[in-house]
C-alpha cells in the first residue's frame, strides 16, 4: 500500500519555542492531506484538511495561528505548533490518501508524540 | 456531518473467548468504513476496511466486520481472542472531499482488556 511518513516520531520542546511536523507521501501525490489530533486516552479529532498550494480548512475550535499548516508541494505538509504550551502536549498524525487508488483508503503517518515542558 | 458511536468505553473478554466491539454511524450517503487498533504509545493499524459489495469484511488478525446498513451498523468479531488483541480500537466513518482526501470522524475508542 501507499506510504505516509511522519517526522519526528517524538519531540520534547519548551513552552513558548516553536515545533515543526512533516508528514511526506513517499510513493505517490496528495492534493489533500489530513492532521489528527489525539489527547491522552482520548478519541482522534480532525484538526484541519492541508491543501495543496491553498489555506488550510481548519475545523472549528483549531487555531489557525497557533497551528500553523503548509503544503508546499504534492508530497509534503507541514504543522508548526507555535508558541507551544503545555496543553498543546498530544499524539499528532497525519494522513493522506492515493488519488490512483479507486479504493479510498487513508494512509496514516507514524504519528508524532510532542511533550511541552 | 457524519458521527460514529462507539457505545462500550471498556471490554474484559477471557483469552480464547469471542469478541464484538459495536459501532454505529450515522451518515447520509453509503459510507466507507474502517476500524483501526492503536497499542499503547503507538500509532494506527488497519485492521479493516468496507467500501462496497460483500457487507461481511475480514481483515488481520483474524477479525471480521458486518456492515449493516438498516442498523447502521459496522461491528467487529473476532471468534477467539488472544492476549495480543488487548489495545484501543477505533472505529471510523471516511468521506471524499475535494481534492480526492479521504477524511476520517472517528468514534471514541473501546478499550479492551484480554483476561489470562
């Protein structure tokens, strides 16, 4: 299957200072890119839809400005936590899908475990 | 919008006993529906998935779905099950935005603990 690959797997940061995720597609091109969020013993929610060479969707309650998301080419999208506070510590994964695929199977990330200290 | 429900927060089964994690979706269209199992401290893992066609899927690991749609329905079975099987389980709804994504409402995990 297709292959999504997420970085850092893990990042320790200090409150106040800045963190980037990258979230790749390996194998194929993805207009649209998706960015999870999960708290601890907590469900997966849908932060924000990444766009190619557009804004992102942001879903309501995500700050824009604080997370940043770019998706700069077909095969990279980027979340920067700026200004990263303890409650911003959670599992973040992304995900993308095959547009060649017929089946419309998301492919997820490795997921990235931030701690704000 | 869509929504998934996941009515049981916590499961005990005894190792070698079946399994039946409930789901229940609410969608207007045909849904593509998936479950994924996360262990602790680790990311997801497809387990299964239904797109169309044959409403029973089998996937790894030994587990099944049936997608029912007059129950709007989507469970997970497994007929024995193994210490190993003891993770979160999640299952989710999947709609086709523009762009051709594939976004994800998941519900909100069963818990399930595997007794020796």
């Amino acid at each position: 299957g297709a292959v999504v690959s997420q970085h850092p797997s893990w990042v320790i940061c200090k409150s106040g200072t800045s963190v980037k995720i990258e979230c790749r597609s390996l194998d194929f091109q993805a207009t649209t890119m998706f960015w999870y969020r999960q708290f601890p013993k907590q469900s997966l929610m849908l932060m924000a839809t990444s766009n190619e060479g557009s804004k992102a969707t942001y879903e309501q309650g995500v700050e824009k400005d604080k997370f940043l998301i770019n998706h700069a080419s077909l095969t990279l999208s980027t979340l920067t936590v700026t200004s990263a506070h303890p409650e911003d510590s959670s599992f973040y994964i992304c995900s993308a899908r095959d547009p060649r695929n017929r089946i419309p199977e998301a492919f997820f990330g490795q997921g990235t475990r931030l701690t704000v200290v | 919008a869509q929504s998934v429900t996941q009515p049981d927060i916590h499961i005990t089964v005894s190792e070698g006993a079946s399994l039946e994690l409930r789901c229940n979706y609410s969608y207007g269209a045909t849904p593509y529906l998936f479950w994924y199992v996360q262990s602790p401290g680790q990311g997801l893992q497809l387990l299964l998935k239904y797109f169309s066609g044959d409403t029973l899927v089998q996937g790894i690991k030994g587990f099944e779905a049936e997608f029912k749609r007059s129950q709007s329905s989507f469970n997970l079975r497994k007929p024995s099950v193994h210490w190993s099987d003891a993770a979160e389980y999640f299952c989710a709804v999947g709609v086709i935005v523009t762009g051709g994504g594939n976004k994800l409402t998941f519900g909100t995990g069963t818990q399930l603990k595997v007794e020796l």
